[in-house]
DNA sequence: TTTTTTACATAACGCTGTTATGCCAGGCCG
DNA sequence: CGGCCTGGCATAACAGCGTTATGTAAAAAA
C-alpha cells in the first residue's frame, strides 16, 4: 500500500495486532498469515521485522513479562513484606488469567510448533521475579520466614502459585475445588511453611520426611517407553 | 502392504509409535504422516483408527495419566502418611521427568496446534489423583494434617509439584537454583503447611494475610490488551 | 541525477491435518 | 461355489502453515 521506509511503528504495531489476534482467536490465530492480513500487508514484513514467527513470539514473550511486571510495580508496599509477598502471588495469578493465551505462550509453549524460549528469554523471565525474591529477603530480614536462601524461597513461592494458575488455566481445577479457594489456601500455606514455625514443625514432620528412602525413581513401569534421560536424580 | 481386516492391534502398535516418537524426537515428530510411515502405513490408519490427530493425541494422554498411576501404584505404605504423600510427590515429578514430552502434552498442550482436551480427558486425569486425595485423608484423619477439605489439600500439593515440574522440564529453572532442592524444600514447605501447627502458625501470620485487601485486581496497566475476561475472581 | 540499499509483494517449496476417491480383500448370502 | 457388499486402506488432492527466492519500487546515499 504504502511503502514507507524505516518505519520504527511497524513493529509495535505487528506486535499489537498479534497480541490482539491471540487475546480474541487463540492461538491457532498466530499465523504469518493471519497477522498480515490484519496489517494489510504480506507476510514479508513478519520476516523482515522479526526474522519470522519465533522472533515474534518472542517479542509477545517479552511483552508478557512486561505486563507482569507493570502488575508488581503496583503492588502497594504494606509494610508486611509477609503482606506484600501475597500481593504478589494475587497480581500474578492475576496477570495470568487477565492474559490466559499470553501466558500459555510465556510458558506452555502454546505457539508455532517448533518454537522453544533462547535462554536469555528464560533470563529474562526470570528477571522479572527478581521484585520477589527481595520481598523474601525482608521477610526473612524480618523473621517472618525462616532465615535460608531468598532466592530458593522465591522459587517455591513461583512454582507453586505457577503451577495452580497453569492447570486453572487448563480447566483442570473444577468444583468444588474452586480455584481462588485453592489459591488463598496456598497462599496461606505457603506462607506459613516458610515461616518461622518451620523450625519446630520440622521437629514433628520432618522425621517422617527424612525416614523416606528415593527408591521411587528405580520404579520403571514400562521402560520400553522410556523417553530421553534428562531425569538426573536431581 | 498387508491389508489385514480388523486388526484389534492396529491402536495400540500406533500409539505404541507415537509414543516412541514423541519421546525421541520430540512433539514436532507427531505428524500423521511421520507416524504413518514409521507405521508403514499410510496416514488413513491415523482417521479409520482414531478419527484424526486430536482422538491419538487424547489415547496418549490417556496413556500419560495410566503410566503416572502405575507410577503411583508402586509408592509403598508406610504406614506413616505424611511419608506417604512425600513419595507421591516424588513419584509425580519422576513420572515428569521420565517421560517429559508425554507430560508437556497431557498439561502444556505441546501437541498439534488446535488440539484441546476434552472435559471427559480432564476428569480422567484428575481421577488419577484420587490416590493422592485418599492419602491426604489419611493424613487429616492421623492428625497430621489440620483438619479440612482432603480434596483442597491433594489440589494444593497437585498444583505446587506440577507448578515446579512444569518450570523445571521448561528449564526455567537454574543453578544455583537446583530444581531438586526447590523440590524436596518445596515438599517439606507444603507438609508443613498443610500440618497441625497451621492453627498456631496462622495466628502470627494470618493476620497479615487479612490485612490485605484485593484492590489489586482493579489495576489494569493497557486495558487495549484486554484478553477474554476470564478472570472471574475466582 | 544516478546508484545503492532495502522493505515489501508475489509466488513457490515443503510441510501439516484432513478429505474425497477408488481399490480390493474380507464376510455374507444366494 | 459365485456374486454382492461392506469397510479398511492407499492414493491424490485441498487448504493451511512457516519459510524462501525473486522481482519491484521507493527511500537513502552519492
């Protein structure tokens, strides 16, 4: 139509129209295609903008940990960094079912099929938690989490609230297992699990932890089956 | 070849195939044809045997959940419950872990571009857990647990190993950052949790936790993306 | 103004899931 | 035994995908 040369609104808006398409259609929307033809233009410029579809999902990518960390910075300091760091598990789960496809693509992999995350994209995911993993430190500053790795706890706190919000997503949490009930009582859970009682309750449950044995990973139902050996043993 | 009628074989030698591609080769070798040809076949076998790519897909997330409760059906008794959950834990991520690709397809959607689980799959699925569920009962009816929902309780754990596992078969999850340590942490966090010292342990943190308000979910940083609004409040 | 660069449109390649067509081996019935 | 008929499978085609080669024309550079 109208070959403007150097147009540095070209790829924002590329990206706009994609994040649009798989916020209205899904992900089955995301095509060079489809995207083209919303921009009244050839597929070319997916190529010549993003070097094709993966650069263009990565940029969603980027755009996805972008909103969640829009999200954190409105978390209001209470104070109670106990307080604040439930903030953070709610505008997560918030950002999550605010962006469901997006946040299927950050991490489901739910995009063109061969696509796969560089590492410096998981860096970069990852960076943007970097918010609550200082919220544990002054939990733990505090003594309101057991004192230990603030990273790990951040980690803990990731997965957990990660993974409710990815099978929620997947419609796999149903009544009467409602979802926020499930979260609020992890959230507490959490919360108190790396509290400061944790040294006394290891007292009454961890002999029973330290009593298991690991015997579980020599357990091969069907190793005709067995996929590539990344089980390390962790 | 030879074209033999009605042979009963004929679904599980695909699935048989499909299975050792996707974890060899990974989801992008779960093509029809590539399945045919492995087959010797041509790729008609796929529709006259499964109706298409979705009905394979569903036999081997069928196939995921039934390879996860063999799994679970080795985790011995040990007449401690809480031990018990633990190896369940254990016994979950190892499943993941060995078998990776088939677990991206049960939960990540890592399979052909529109395929989606059907509610019937997703019930499957979770039956597997009733397992887990029973033996959070055993734990609250020990007094190991604090008194509760069995149901809310396995969800909780369900959610934060798979959350863990999920980022984990994502390689989101780095050194120092052990995957293990967060695991094992992780189990050890949630036993405390979900254990008896909740009630105490609450008094000095659930009060932080009622504090806070849920003002978050009205900030909206580009409310142009707006997804679907699927976020109920839960 | 002339040359060069470069973004884009067009068309094609190889791949995907899926479907229509036709063949041909079985089972069934006369 | 011979003819019919059902149905699984192979072949080929269709629509779509990401990607790439080629050509064109406009913007930048000389």
């Amino acid at each position: 139509m109208s070959p403007r040369r150097s147009d540095p609104q070209a790829r924002s808006a590329l990206i706009d129209i994609a994040a649009g398409l798989l916020a209205g259609e899904g992900p089955q929307a995301l095509s060079a295609r489809r995207i083209a033809a919303e921009a009244g233009s050839s597929t070319m410029t997916v190529y010549t903008n993003f070097g094709g579809m993966s650069g263009l999902v990565r940029e969603m990518v980027h755009e996805g940990f972008a909103r969640l960390e829009t999200y954190f910075s409105h978390v209001a300091t209470t104070g109670d960094p106990v307080a604040d760091m439930a903030m953070y598990g709610r505008a997560y789960r918030h950002n999550a079912l605010t962006n469901p496809h997006l946040y299927a693509v950050m991490f489901g992999g739910a995009s063109p099929a061969g696509f796969s995350l560089t590492a410096e994209d998981r860096q970069h995911g990852r960076y943007t938690l970097s918010t609550v993993v200082e919220c544990a430190s002054r939990c733990i500053a505090a003594g309101r989490f057991r004192p230990g790795d603030a990273e790990l706890v951040a980690h803990q706190l990731w997965t957990a609230v990660h993974g409710l919000v990815t099978l929620e997503l997947g419609d796999y949490l149903i009544e009467p297992c409602n979802a926020g009930v499930v979260f609020e009582a992890q959230l507490t859970g959490l919360m108190v699990g790396a509290g400061d009682t944790f040294a006394s309750a290891t007292r009454s449950v961890g002999s029973s932890l330290e009593r298991m044995g690991k015997e579980i990973v020599n357990v091969d139902p069907d190793p005709s089956y067995g996929e590539s050996p990344r089980h390390g043993g962790g």
